[in-house]
C-alpha cells in the first residue's frame, strides 16, 4: 500500500541529501521520538511504531529511509519534484490491506512529514 504527501516548498536534491540525516530525522517528523544510534547511514530510532534498524539512502532527486527489520517492510522517499518546487514524501508497505489502526499511524507519520517539511 503507498502513502504520499506534498509540500510546496522548493528545495533542490543536494539540500536534501545534505540536511536530512538520520541524526536529524526527529526535527523533521514528530513520530520520530529519538535516534538512539546513528553511524552515518544507519542507525536505530525509536519512533511511532518502536524501535528501530533505519537505513538511509541517497537517490535520485532525494532520499529513501527503509526498516528493514519492519515486519510490513516500511520505507519512505523524501524528495524533490517538478523543477525542486516541491517535496514529497512517499511511503510503502508491504501489505495491500494493513490493519486500520496501523493505516491510521502511517497517514499520522506522512502528515507528520509534511509539518515537518514546512
């Protein structure tokens, strides 16, 4: 199942690869509680659904966060689109029907995301 969010905020790929570190991951997103360990590109953080292995990747246009130990193998993109005058963030699970309550916290995390964004 996919989650997004868009922001309008214009931000090149380079501002976001260069500020969006997992140490900072809890300035940008409310359900990030803590990062507990952070070697670069990876860490641990306790967040809305636990604690945490996150994973940190750079890609085109931006960034993707994976959990790999996830048990719906949660991950999100952070990037930016049309011409950088836009960010968004896209989040998948593995399943097509999550629970509701999870659904709920996911939709909770990507709005968090985009407060965050601001």
């Amino acid at each position: 199942m996919e989650f997004f969010c868009t922001v309008n905020k214009a931000v090149t790929p380079a501002e976001l690869q260069s500020s969006m570190t997992i140490s900072s991951l809890p300035t940008h997103c409310n359900s990030i509680y803590e990062v507990m360990h952070d070697d670069g590109d990876h860490g641990e953080i306790n967040c809305i659904w636990g604690v945490f292995i996150v994973h940190r990747e750079v890609i085109k246009d931006g960034l993707r966060f994976t959990l790999p130990g996830c048990p719906n193998a949660l991950a999100w993109t952070v990037t930016a689109e049309n011409n950088n005058s836009e960010t968004v963030v896209h989040l998948t699970i593995n399943k097509q029907q999550p629970d509701p309550d999870f659904a709920e916290s996911i939709e909770e995390f990507v709005e968090d995301w985009r407060a965050g964004l601001r």
